[in-house]
C-alpha cells in the first residue's frame, strides 16, 4: 500500500516498526527519515509532487466539523440545505454548538466534481465541500441513509425520511463522541497543519503551503491526490497561470473523451504543458539549476502520482495505445475459488473502499472493459518516462550527472485485472508486489546490467546512507567481541550496485494489515516461493514461482507441497525475528 510503502523507504522500517500499518495513518515525525538524516549531515533537500505520508483525507471528527463548517457557507442545493440542517440539529443534540457553524469562515475555490461519478445527492454535496465519497465520514451517512431510506439514492427526502436519518445519524455520532470525550463543537475544530497533506485543508483554502523542514525536507513544491483528483501547489499555480486549463481538469469538460468506464478518459484536453507531471519535472529542474552552482550535496525526492487511477494521461500519450493490442490480464476462470474468500468478495464489490472488477452502484469496469484501463495505463507510464527524460536531461545540461546516485522505483504495482482485480488492495501478488528499481552511478555502479534478486523498500536507506558516506541513527561502538545483529531491517544493496559481490541471497517479508477485513496478512517471498499466511484463518497461499510465474495455481492445499509448505512456514518466522532489527543497539554491560 501506498503510504506503508513510502514509510518503509523513508524510514528502513517495517510497518509494525514504523506503525503506519495501512492507508491511513500517518508517519510519526518523531521517527529518523531519510530526507532528515541526509539535511542533517549537509544535504540540502527537496520534494517536488507526491509525498503521501500523512492522511490524504480528515479523519471522521475532524471531517464532521469540516463538512458542517463548508455546508454553512456553500449550501447552495436544497438537499445541501437540508442536510446542513439536519446535521446542525443532530450536533446541537450532541454538543455545545457556536450558533454559527461558519464563523466568518471564507471558502476557498475549488475544483468540483472530482470523481465523475457523483451519481446520489449525498455524494455531489460531499464532493462540492471536498470531501471523497469513499472517506470514513461519507460511508458513515450513506449507511445512516440506507438504513432509513427505503428507495436510495433520491434527490429528495419525506419529511419522515429526514427525521429516520437524522436520529440515525445522531445515534452513530453519539457513539463517536462519547468514545473520543467530546462535548463540544470547538473540541473537534483542528490546526489544518496538523492534517497538511489533507485534500479538505487544501480545497478549502486552509493551507496553501506544507511546513518548513516536513520530514526533514527543508522545501517542497506538493502536489497531493491523482488524475482529475490532483490537488495541492500545482493546482493553485494552474488556477492562476492556465484558468483554461484548470476547467480542463473535470472530466466532464465536453473537450474531454471519456471511456466505457467512468475512471478511463480516452482522451484529455488537458495540454502537456499545463499537466502536474510537467509542472513536477519544472520543479525539479527549477531545483537542479538552484544546485549546480552550490557546494553542498543534495537530495531530490521528484514523485509522480501517475500511473494511478483514474486513468487519464495527456496527448499524445492519452491515445498512444491501443486496447486491442495490450496484453491480457493474467487470470484463469474458476481462480477465485482457489484462493482466500475475501477475494471474491473483493469481485462482487463487497467493499466500497476497496472494489474488485465490480462496484456499487454498477460495474466500475467489465471484463470486456479492463484493456481500454490496461492501454491507457500504458499511455500513463509513457508520459512519465518522456518527463523523467526532462529531469535527467536537466541534470545532465547542470554538469551534476556524474556525482549524482539516480534511483527510479515505485511505492507498489497495480493489479491492472491480473487474478480478477483491479488496482491495490489485500493481495499478495506480483503484479502489485514486485516493483524493479533502476540504479545509476556513473562510474560507481555497474551500468547495463540486470540484476535479478529478491530485495524490498527497507533496503533503501541503508543503501543510500552507504553509498553517502551517512552515519546511521542507530549507530554505536561495539567492542570486537560482539556481533550484534543489524538495526536494519533491510540491508545494503552496494556490494551488488557496485559490483562487489554478484548475488545476495535473500528472502523477505511482505506485511499489510486491512481492518475492514479484519485481517494481517504476512507473505514470504524467496527465490522461489511465495508463502501468504493469514493470522487466525486455515486458508493462505502458496505459490511456485519457477513452475508458475503468473501465479495462478495456489498450491496451499497441495499435498505435494505440504513439506514445502512447511518448511516455508518456519523460514517466515526466522525472518519475522530477523527482521526486527536491533533497535535500539546495546550500549553496555548494563
């Protein structure tokens, strides 16, 4: 998942370490990253795009107070208006309420509609205020409506429907607070800095900037969300600098192509130019011409948001491909019924958060519809590849190629309709597991040559403070009669960058915990094999990788795997141990 992932190569930590287990929590800024450990031994660093290690929307407190401040000053609908009061009523209920919610407050411009499917009144209310349909808040009144409104979604109410919702709503807000000890409105109000990767914060114009040194970054140019979802610096200079533009941005917008599906557009308006991957790449290049004159080193977090979805990419890249010629996904009829049973709940659209090839209120996308998302993913990666170019011809044209390590890798992968799914999630597979690096060092690393062995996200700080020359933040003296262990979770990479050493066995441990599952999953993988154990359940995964590379035989109730199985089982635990890391290290007897 997204923000473990980017927590994990921050940090060299595991998520059970670094405690950012899901999508959802926020990296502690209390723990050493690497943009901090670099800035503090001399490094002047920057990001540009993309960062994702805190909330990307408000938490449900914060949120309630969030839409009921937007309602009273954007309450333009008469279902707006109506749910404005009803919430109103609910909170004065609950909470001791300012008479005015707003409190002079000033809404900031916006984009609106960002999603292209706000199809129910409750969904085109959240989205005009901000807020995604698919956050905790927005679920938690669409279940009060749909326990209370026989025939949804209506664009209007019954009076008696109205007063079913609201004591609904009252009763499920009631838990909330007196859960969290909350007894008055002021108790839920928030400093927007302390959510300031939070797409609310930003659409309402609470915070135009990221603060100084965020995780040890001592600037940013910060674009957060994805596609027609974007937001952040980019959004506010595209606003200003290309209102044309900026209208271009709804997909709805009639220059615009769409797809058979609501999150493909087949073509966008949105010129080259005015996209925040240029916008991005024009940051980094703004920064690498800041740096060639300077002494200091520097580090460059340059982070695309794309590929993602919804899937839109400008021209030429949008129509670059055709579906017709695209690789099928790699699946087998009857699949689902070998592998774990949230699987195929994850099909038929059981979770709102997260879908499967069907959605509510309707296919998000049929089978016969994933190429058209496949071949304008393949338009997506293309254009990344054509602004990477950019950067990498900036850096070049500085004279700051050749002492410059270059590292170009992913969070995660995307199942593109791989074993009947679609996007990130629960699972365990390569397509969203295996994620390639490219390494270069001129001079330093060996050049043109494909290395293939198992690694993960927690090598890449200790790599890097290696090939730095940085000392660890877990360093200590240790007498030579010790050997203890590492306080890595990860290891180096440089014997092998550098030629050193040409293979590094290596098996490692995958780890995603999805609480609306219920679920922790840990997932082996070595040379070989692919051991998925489940906490609590009899059911798992295993796969031979040699004998079935696109994984589509689960072999977990194999009775000729069952040594195999076995013997996988104990080297997970060796590894779960190992990989601990001794942190922090012994520093005496005693």
């Amino acid at each position: 998942m997204c923000t473990p992932a980017r927590s994990t190569m921050f940090t060299g930590q595991n998520p059970h370490q670094h405690g950012v287990r899901s999508n959802g929590v926020a990296l502690s800024r209390d723990i050493p990253a690497l943009p901090e450990l670099l800035s503090e031994d001399g490094y002047r660093t920057h990001s540009a795009g993309k960062i994702h290690l805190d909330l990307y929307t408000l938490p449900v407190p914060q949120q309630v107070a969030h839409i009921m401040t937007e309602l009273s000053t954007q309450a333009d609908t008469p279902f707006a208006k109506r749910l404005r009061d009803t919430l109103s009523g609910v909170l004065h209920e609950l909470l001791e309420c300012p008479d005015d919610f707003s409190e002079g407050r000033t809404s900031g411009e916006s984009h609106e509609g960002f999603s292209g499917r706000a199809k129910s009144p409750l969904a085109r209310v959240l989205e005009a205020i901000h807020v995604p349909k698919w956050s905790d808040t927005a679920l938690l009144f669409r279940e009060a409506i749909e326990n209370t409104v026989e025939d949804w979604p209506a664009d209007s109410l019954s009076e008696a429907e109205w007063d079913a919702f609201s004591a609904e709503l009252e009763r499920q807000l009631a838990g909330m607070f007196e859960e969290l000890d909350v007894t008055e409105f002021s108790e839920l109000q928030y400093d927007p800095e302390a959510f300031p990767e939070a797409r609310e914060v930003w659409e309402s114009g609470r915070i135009d900037e990221l603060p100084e040194s965020y995780y040890g970054f001592d600037t940013t140019d910060f674009t957060g969300g994805h596609v027609n979802e974007i937001f952040g610096e980019y959004k506010d200079w595209l606003r200003e600098t290309h209102p044309d533009a900026y209208d271009r941005l709804d997909f709805t917008h009639p220059d615009n192509t769409r797809g058979n599906t609501f999150q493909v557009l087949d073509e966008w308006s949105l010129p080259e130019s005015a996209h925040y991957n240029h916008w991005i790449s024009d940051r980094s290049i703004d920064f690498l011409e800041e740096q060639a004159d300077e002494d200091d080193p520097f580090f460059m977090w340059c982070s695309y948001p794309d590929p993602h979805n919804p899937y839109a990419a400008p021209e030429p890249w949008g129509s670059m491909y055709d579906p017709a010629d695209v690789s099928p996904p790699a699946r087998r009829e009857g699949e689902l019924e070998d592998l774990p049973p949230f699987y195929n709940d994850v099909y038929e659209g059981e979770f709102f958060q997260l879908q499967g090839l069907y959605t509510d209120p309707r296919p998000e996308v049929d089978e016969g519809s994933v190429e058209e998302l496949i071949a304008q993913t393949y338009g997506m990666v293309s254009y990344i590849d054509y602004e990477v170019g950019r950067v990498m011809d900036a850096l070049e044209a500085q004279g700051l190629r050749e002492d410059t390590i270059v590292i170009f890798l992913s969070d995660h992968g995307a199942m593109m309709g791989d074993h009947w799914m679609l996007r990130k999630g629960p699972f365990q597979f390569e397509s969203l597991l295996h994620v390639p690096a490219i390494w270069s060092w001129p001079d330093e690393f060996v050049e043109d040559e494909r290395i293939e062995t198992t690694c993960s996200h927690t090598d890449l700080l200790p790599t890097l403070l290696d090939c730095c020359d940085v000392t660890s933040p877990h360093a200590a003296y240790e007498p030579s009669y010790r050997d203890d262990p590492s306080s890595w979770a990860g290891r180096s990479l440089a014997p092998l960058l550098t030629g050193e050493v040409d293979e590094m066995e290596r098996s490692v441990v995958i780890e995603n915990d999805e609480d609306y599952l219920g679920m922790r999953a840990r997932t082996l993988i070595t040379d070989r094999y692919k051991l998925t154990v489940y906490a609590g359940e009899e059911y798992g995964e295993l796969f031979d990788l040699n004998k079935d590379p696109k994984e589509l035989h689960n072999r977990w109730n194999d009775s000729e795997y069952a040594e195999t199985k076995n013997r996988l089982y104990r080297e997970l635990v060796d590894e779960l141990v190992r990989q601990e890391g001794a942190v922090p290290p012994r520093r005496n007897v005693a």
